[in-house]
DNA sequence: TTTTTTTACTCAAACGTTTTCGTAAAAAAA
DNA sequence: TTTTTTTACGAAAACGTTTGAGTAAAAAAA
C-alpha cells in the first residue's frame, strides 16, 4: 500500500506549519485564500483523508456507536439493525456491528473492543451461551463506569441499564388465547429449552393463557427443542403421540417445521390444526398457507433502542435505567381458523 | 459516565511516570516486582483499559477489517460472514461490518469511515444502487492508493483488485440442464431485472443451457421481477399465459413464491412441475417440498475472501489481483422430478 | 509619524499510548 | 577501594490530529 498522506507530509511539501495545513483544509479565514488553494488541491489530489484515529483521540468522542449480536441470521434481528441506524444516522453516529455467534467468549471480545475507546455507546443482545453460563461478569465494569449501554430483545435483569424488549408473555397470551377462541382444544407448544429467555417467557404466556381458561397445563403437549438435532424429528415425537388441532411456536422455524409435519401426516391448515408462530419474517410469510403470527416490529425496537442509547450518551443529567416495553400484535393470515 | 481512567492518572497517583505505568501493565522485567503489583492492582480495580485509538494509532495498523454489505437479511451474506470470521479470528484480526443498505450514498459513506485510518483492510459487496447508477468513484482513490481491498459476489470489473465470486453462469446451467434432463419441455426463468449482475449472469446460463440444447429461448418464459412490486403477483402473470413444466429461480424468494404459484394453481410439485431456486438457505430447506436448489457455499466463499484480504495486508511484495471463481453445485431435493 | 488593527502565519499543548535511550543508585565484581 | 554490572526508573519522541495563543509584517487609522 501507498504510503498514508498526513499533514505534516502536506505542510513539508508546502514549507508551512501542520497547523497552517489543518486550518487551511478546514477552510479557516486564518489562511491566504491563495495558499488554502493550493494546499486543498495538492490534499485532493493526493486523496488525503484525515486518519479518523487521531481525530476522535483528539475529540475524545467517535461518533460511533457499536452493535454486538448473536447472529444476524434471523431476520428479526435483521430488522432491527435498520432502526437502528435509521436513528443513528440521522442523529450523526455510525453504527459497527460485531457478531457473537452466539458465543461467550466472543462477546466479552467483542464488547471489549468496542469499550476501549472505540465507540461511544453500546447496543447489545446477549448470546445464548452467556445465557446458558449465567455469566454477566463482563458487564459489570461497563454499569459500574456508566458506560452508556443499552440492551435489547435478550437482557437481563441484573443490570442497572437501559433496556428495550418486547412483551413476550402477553404476546403468547394472545396468540394462545386466539388458537382457544378458535376452538381448538390440544394445544401443543413448541418452544426451546428453558435456559433461552425469551422462550422461557413465551411458555410462561402459553401456560398462563391455558390456565386462564380453567384447562390443566398437558406436559406431553410442550415440545422442547434442542437446536444441536434435528428440528423435525422431534416436533415428529410430538405428532406420534398425540394429535393437537392448535400449536403455538415460539419462532418461524419451529412454526414452519410444525407446518410441514402436520401437512406430511395428512392434516389440512387451518381446518385440521391451526399454527401460530413467533416473528413475522420471510418464513412465515412465504410458507403456504401464510403463516397467523406474533408481530414483534423489529423496526421500532431498533430505533427506541438507539434513542435511549443517544439521549444517554449526550445527556449530561443523572442517569435513570428505565425498560421499555414494546408491545405485539397478532397478524392473523392463514395458517388459522377463522372464528 | 465516569471519568475513563488513564496512564496518566494512574502514573500521578503513584507518583511515577507514565511510562513507568505503561511499563507495569505489561509486566516489564524493567519495573521492581513490588512497584507493578501494586499498579497492576490498582489498574484493575479501577477498570483501566488501554485506549485502542491510541494504541492503534501508536502501532500504525488496526489488526481489524472493514466489511461493507448491501444487507444482511440475505441468509447468503450471513453464511459469508461466518467464513469471513473464522479466518479472520483465526489470524488475529477482528471484523466490523456496516451495511450500505443497498444505498449508494451510505456505502460512500461506510467506506469513507473506514478508509480513514480505522481499519486495516476492506471487503465489499456492492450495493444495487451503485449497481444500478453504474458509479464507482468512490472505489478510484482506494485502488489507486493500493488499499487493500477485496471484493466478493456483487463485483465490478473495472478494478484492479482482488475478487471472489462463484460461477453463477455455470451454477445457472446446470440447475436448467437438469430440469431438461429430467424431461421438462417449457422451462420458465425467474428473474432479477437487468442491472443486477447476478440476475443477468444466472439469466446468461439459462439462455446458454437451453440454446445448447438445440431450443430456442421463449421470452414470454422470462420474468422480470421487480421487486418494488408485489413479487407473487408477477410470477401468477406468467401462470395466466403459459403453463411451465419447470422453473428455474435466481433466488430462494423467487423459488418458494414461484412454487407456492403453482400450488395454489393445482400443479403438483414435482409431478407437474419442476423448480430450482439459487441459495440454499432456510426457505428452500423449510419449503414443502424442500427445494433443489444451487449451492453457493457462502462459507467457502467468506473464508477465502477473508484470506486474500489479509494476505495482501501482510504481504510485502508486489501486487497481483487475483479473481477466485468458486463453483456451485445442485443441491437435489424434492422438487424437481427424479430421472 | 506613531499607534492600532488586520492578516497570515507558527508554536505548542493536548488526546493516550508505546518504546528507545539515558541515567542515577545499588549491587556485584575486581 | 575502585570499577563494572545490574536494577529501576524517567525523559522524550512518535503516531496524526485540533486549537487557542502568540507574533511578525503589512495595512489602516490617528
């Protein structure tokens, strides 16, 4: 690679101070027009950029704000990413985004990067394995500083923070509650296992809105998938034991892979057995019927989260954690009985 | 958010000097055991944290790599970022992504930002604008000055750089021999309008393949679809004039909603029709039938766009672009006829 | 003519590191 | 005792910027 162009390269070409470069790249009214020209010229043409580094050391602020992620594979995660920046841009940051593929260890790197200096402010979604490990310990120096730090989707309560999430629970109530207005008696639910949170509370919503309605919890009704096997042959498990005429999944690909089951032993959707899935995304649109679903607006939870995140960075006041609270609605399509 | 601790402050508190302090944290054999227990100590219990700004400008190189992306809804692009990680952790260096959004502007915008000093090396795939407005200046300095670039899928040829991309042509020939193999006389294509390379490329097989054997290129068989518009309505457009026996999809979208067409039509899949998208990603897996599809290895191709990249970062020595075609295959699954 | 103002610069500190070189004091060797 | 070596630290330059303060020289005003 070329050699990096600098000012001092500049100012030695031109036999003037750094500082008589800065300004003149900066068009400052300090230097002869005649001169500024030429230094802005011979800068052009010599493609100088001034080495963000040095700029934000000197401003002590980056103007950046980072993004860790378990993965960005689901497209509701996806579509948070555009609220985000949505909001980020027109309020002046950039966004980086590092991936955790849903690893530890990965995280702590990744967070531990972006804190040394690198960003302003930080968005984070923890990763299952953090999850699985109960570990937060990484954080606890960032909340300890108040580094301003918001988490979103996957939090945890343990932290003095700024939170977005979305209201799992009565998001699974209502979509339990529609399979029973619907009529169907044996519901089954598809969840993951009991360390993931977001599935832990979906079960919650499933379990209350059954209960609600004075039916008994049936055990052998909740599938819990482990994601390391194969995704079907256990939601078959459930199809061989029983014969449920509602399921609700708590994600797109249990949901689809419910589907596909169900329509592989014989049963008609909706009028054998309605479906309801958890994120409205590509799968669930595209899948034959369309698929009745859980909205979580991925969208507006990108853009409250990096709202918090900005009013947090430049306020200057006493820091109140507050959660929000995002709430779902029911797109009902038609992998579901009409009423 | 608190004061970030320093070398400096922690050189005052002690009373020694900064470099005495820098030396301390790195367990220099220069400093008595006594004065960098003590130190370190007190740099851990107030979470001190070099700078990396500082660092990395002190040290003249970033040891992190800048990825531009159109969008990462794709599960394409996700999978190329799993390959890019695995080498790029694996030599040491850590990868930020920005996505352009398919925006000209915000890819001006994200290579600007990274070009200035704050990363090492770059990847990129092209946005459709810059596709679509055919404007690459943005690109010129960086080529010029032999930043290290390296750009995969969405290409241009017009650089002198390095570049990966997979044999879309060949890919699109087989995927359309084998529906001609398997006895389908009216192949539809289903396709990206023509200022998407990939879409002309993938279009180019189809025309190759069938020419080769011996048939002429019906064009009412050709769907353009623009995306702007509702996708399903333009593949039903083409079920109202013709009757396909076979369908070959550029993409995973185009395949499942051609596929889903021709259930709600009556056709069966794969007795009456035949269909083959491109990408195997979550669609085609979950759809029913699970599509035949072209694989593009996303991974592979991740993994070898990272390695040229740092290659060129580390190597010395003059500088040959190269241009890695990695080829396809066919993935056969259900929806297409066996022979 | 002398004083003031303006113009067009330069200086130097600062941001937070790293690292080479220099040097007192203490310890070891002569 | 004197000389050499080792120990333990400090000074300062460097990375590339920004910016307020300082200053000659030229121009304008008195």
């Amino acid at each position: 690679m070329k050699p990096k162009i600098t000012l001092k390269n500049i100012a030695k070409e031109f036999d003037v101070s750094i500082s008589t470069v800065s300004k003149s790249l900066k068009n400052s009214h300090e230097i002869s027009i005649d001169l500024k020209q030429k230094i802005q010229e011979y800068a052009k043409k010599h493609h100088y950029k001034p080495n963000s580094l040095a700029v934000r050391l000197q401003n002590q602020q980056t103007k950046t704000i980072g993004v860790v992620l378990p993965n960005i594979v689901h497209h509701f995660f996806s579509t948070v990413i555009q609220g985000i920046e949505e909001v980020t841009n027109q309020r002046g940051y950039n966004v980086m985004i590092c991936l955790s593929n849903e690893s530890y260890e990965k995280e702590v790197l990744n967070i531990e990067m972006f804190t040394s200096g690198s960003v302003d402010g930080l968005i984070v979604s923890i990763s299952k394995e953090t999850q699985k490990k109960n570990d937060y310990s990484h954080f606890n120096d960032l909340i300890e500083d108040d580094f301003p730090i918001v988490m979103f989707d996957r939090v945890n309560d343990k932290f003095e923070c700024d939170k977005v999430i979305i209201d799992d629970v009565s998001g699974s109530i209502n979509a339990t509650n529609h399979l029973i207005e619907i009529g169907c008696k044996k519901i089954a639910l598809i969840t993951t296992p009991k360390h993931i949170t977001v599935g832990t509370l979906r079960r919650r919503g499933y379990v209350k809105a059954i209960q609600n309605h004075g039916q008994e919890v049936d055990i052998d009704l909740i599938v819990e998938v482990d994601e390391r096997e194969n995704i079907k042959e256990q939601i078959e498990d459930l199809f061989d034991n029983e014969t449920p005429d509602g399921i609700f999944a708590v994600n797109e690909v249990y949901a689809v892979s419910a589907m596909n089951v169900a329509r592989e032993r014989g049963f008609k959707i909706p009028e054998d057995i309605s479906i309801i899935g958890f994120t409205d995304g590509p799968l669930s649109r595209l899948a034959l019927p369309p698929l009745t679903t859980v909205v979580q607006h991925g969208y507006s939870m990108g853009k409250k989260t990096a709202e918090l995140l900005i009013n947090r960075i430049e306020s200057k006041e006493e820091f109140k954690p507050q959660k929000v609270v995002l709430s779902t609605n029911l797109k009902i399509r038609k992998s579901t009985k009409s009423l």
